[in-house]
C-alpha cells in the first residue's frame, strides 16, 4: 500500500515564454481538493481577465486518477495534454499547472501551440521543489477528561497533529495522523476503555 505521493512544496507563478509575440505565462499550485483547485483557476482568471486562454492540467490522488486536462479553447489536445504530460513526467500528483497565453498576432500551429504549452509547463515545474508527502487522515477521539494524559501520550509517540481539544466532561480530539499508522493508533485506542474513535476521510 502506497502511504506517500511526490508534489510541489509550494506554488510557482509568472514564468514567462515567449514565442512569435504570443506570452505563455506558466502558474503551479499544490492542491489537496476540488475546492483549492477551484480557488487556483479563479486567482488567475483574476489576475489575467484579459488572456486569450487559460490552458491547464490538474492530477490529484494518491496514483493521479482524479485528473483533467482543459485546452481552453485552443486546437483540442494542443495545450492540457502536453501540460498534463509534464506533470506525468514528474510523477506528481496534487498540482496544478496553468498556462495562461496571450496571443501576439502570429498563429503558431497545433504543434507550435504542443511545444510551446509543453515548455511553459516544464518550465515552470523545473522552478517548483518537488518533495515527497505522506499520506495523512483525520481522526475524532471522544474519552473522558481525566484520560486526556493517556490519549496525549499515545498520539504524541505516533506523531499525530492535535487540530482541536474539546476539553469537556467527555472530551473530543480531533488530530491528523499519518496514514501508515492508522490501524496501529486504532487499535490502541480500542483497547482502552471508554475511549471512542473514527477515521474522517
């Protein structure tokens, strides 16, 4: 089972190619989720309301099966593809990679339009720090307040995040941990009384 995934540390924004007077302006964001993704795309609609296209590709997913590519307009499989294809060639996943052009008068070709989306994308990835992530999922521990120390000691030996203590009569935790150690911290917690849990995905 794969617990870890390669992605970019943080986003790239505002390479620039330019080819026969068109600019292709290259963006990459790590996303986690539609919604990130969604903010990404509207950012740089935004930013560049006047571009002629906003060419992009996104993977997300532990092996990228939750991907697109969207050529905006542009001859169909001239610009997502080829920006996808960088990101295959990385071999990462959770990005984003946006070109956004701004036609210079010259028409450059379906392969012209392939070369040029291809380098901005390469580009712009080749500026990313691409590092490699663990897996990680939420978990909702419920117990009661004087266990606290005990439930405490546990997560901290596993490395988990606390997000939020509850601290009432019966106190909820809810802390991030990674994925590899999941069934180990269930099973632990199951074998304490009183003590509830699940998983959020």
């Amino acid at each position: 089972m794969l617990h870890e995934y390669k992605t970019i540390e943080k986003p790239i924004e505002n390479t620039l190619l330019k080819e026969k007077g068109s600019k292709f302006i290259g963006f990459a964001f790590p996303v986690n989720n539609e919604k990130e993704l969604k903010n990404a795309l509207d950012k740089i609609k935004t930013e560049h309301p006047k571009a002629t296209h906003h060419c992009y590709a996104f993977r997300m997913g532990l092996n990228g099966e939750n991907y697109r590519a969207n050529d905006d307009g542009e001859p169909s499989g001239s610009a997502g593809l080829p920006i996808y294809n960088q990101l295959l060639a990385n071999e990462i996943t959770n990005v984003l990679v946006i070109s956004v052009r701004y036609y210079g008068g010259t028409k450059l070709g379906v392969s012209g339009l392939v070369k040029a989306y291809k380098e901005s994308a390469k580009n712009t990835l080749e500026e990313a720090n691409i590092i490699t992530k663990e897996l990680e999922s939420e978990i909702e521990i419920q117990f009661q307040f004087n266990q606290q120390n005990l439930i405490f000691t546990l997560l901290s030996k596993f490395d988990a995040k606390v997000l939020n203590f509850d601290s009432q009569q019966t106190a909820v935790i809810l802390a991030r941990i990674k994925t590899k150690h999941q069934d180990d911290i269930v099973d632990s917690l199951n074998n304490i009384q009183h003590v509830r849990c699940k998983i959020i995905e």
